[in-house]
C-alpha cells in the first residue's frame, strides 16, 4: 500500500507543469496615476497555486483573485489584481508558490 502512494506521488510530481506567469498593468503605468497591477498564471497543474502581489515587499491586502479555471486541456489559470497608484522607486512583485517551487516576477514601472 505505502509502495502504490509512493508511486502515485512520485507520478504527481512528474506530470506537473509549473504555470506561465505575467505581471502586467491594465493601462499604461503613469507616476501616480490610478491603474489596475495583475499577476496572471496559466497552464499549470495540479490546480495548487498562491499568487500575492507585493508593494516593497509588503502584501496589497486589498488584492483579490479571480475563480480558478481550467482550459481545454485542463490546464488551470488564475488572476490577482488590485487598484494601486504606481509610484517611482517602488518595486512591485507577484510572488508565485506552486507545488514546492516559488518564485517572485517583478513589474517595473519604467521598463513598461
């Protein structure tokens, strides 16, 4: 019995794609302007993902999230996003947790 749990997730972890990730503005970011930062996954599985967006390291708590859906190919995809005003020298970044692995994309006002 332990052998086939083993086995099963040892197979998890194989078949498991780690998702795309884009952290994006829905206009054109403009020093203090108001705008709409996102972080967007797509094509990952198992459906088990954590996307935070960051303001110089702290959370925005007032981010909200998208349902999880999936694709065709079953596939999922989720969106945080929330209103900000883009400041100059602030960093913003969407902190990815999936499966075991974690990773951090950043958006840079000026490189838009």
């Amino acid at each position: 019995m332990l052998m086939i749990v083993v086995l099963a997730s040892l197979l998890a972890t194989c078949l498991a794609d780690a998702p795309e990730v884009q952290i994006y503005t829905y206009k054109p970011a403009k020093d203090g302007e108001l705008n709409v930062l996102l972080c967007h996954a797509k094509r990952f599985s198992p459906p088990n993902i954590k996307l935070q967006l960051l303001e110089d390291g702290k959370i925005m708590s007032e981010a909200k999230q998208t349902d999880l859906s999936f694709e065709s190919d079953w596939s999922f995809k989720l969106t945080t996003f929330v209103d900000f005003v883009p400041k100059s020298g602030m960093k913003y970044t969407c902190k990815v947790e999936h499966g075991s692995a974690s990773r951090d994309l950043q958006w840079d006002m000026n490189g838009y």
